[in-house]
C-alpha cells in the first residue's frame, strides 16, 4: 500500500530553505509569490492487510524518523483512502 | 492562491536519502516498508487572479528553480481546483 508522508516547517519557526527559495524567486522576476516554506515529501511502500493497518504505521514512523515533531509537522495519506 | 509543488527523484535514478531512510526505518524494526523516496513539498502562496494564472505561474516555477527536470519530476497542485 502505498503511503505519500508530508512534512513541513512548522508555524512560527525558522525556515531557511523556504527564505532562500523565496528570494530566487523573487531574483528571477517571480514577484507575486510569497510565503514559501519548503519541507519533505517521502513515497513509502508498506505491506499491511488493510489501509487503516498501513496508517497505523506511517504514524509510528513519523514519531519514530519522518518528522522531527519539535520543529514539523507532518500529515500523511494512504493508498485507497 | 496556495501552490503545493511535489518533487520527486526521477524513476531509475539514484536516491541516496531514500535508501538512507529505508534502511533507518528497517533498522528500527518497520520490515514491511521498501520503497522508499524523499523527495521535496513546497508551499507557496500565489497572487494570481485564476487558478488557471496560478498553474502557469506555478509551472514555470518548477522549471525554472523547483525542480532539476534531468534528475526530478514534479506536480503540483492550486487550491480551490
């Protein structure tokens, strides 16, 4: 079952990446964007019967690897749901 | 207008920090997992006045910074479409 696991910077704290992002942007004439925040997207395929099995998973790596849940948040979907 | 942009390493190429991830993930004990990829999610909030203004702008984005086309795919997605 495939499980797509989104992680972002969370409200509030330093986003480097989305800054420089942001700023090339701007650089290059895109001038109507803003509010750029960069984080992770990870594909996973996980063996499990049923999808809310494979979800009970992807959380537990999320805790566990994904997100480091001090400064990200993290969501995630399940194939089928 | 928010843009959510997802960049993901091209089929058959070499993805060193998914391969890193996955073998983290089984060495902490999810043995059902393979597969994986880590690929990038990026937010952006779009001053258009369509979402079909936002798509345009969007992909050219993509081309131009977001992501490398030789070695990454990438979608995206505008809200409210």
């Amino acid at each position: 079952m495939q499980v797509r696991v989104f992680v972002t910077p969370r409200m509030g704290i330093l986003d480097p990446q989305g800054r420089a992002v942001e700023s090339s942007l701007q650089s290059l004439g895109f001038k109507n964007v803003s509010g750029v925040k960069v984080g992770k997207y990870i594909l996973l395929e996980v063996q499990a019967r049923t999808a809310s099995e494979a979800r009970d998973e992807a959380k537990k790596m999320c805790e566990a690897l994904l997100a480091n849940p001090v400064i990200e948040d993290y969501r995630f979907e399940v194939d089928g749901e």
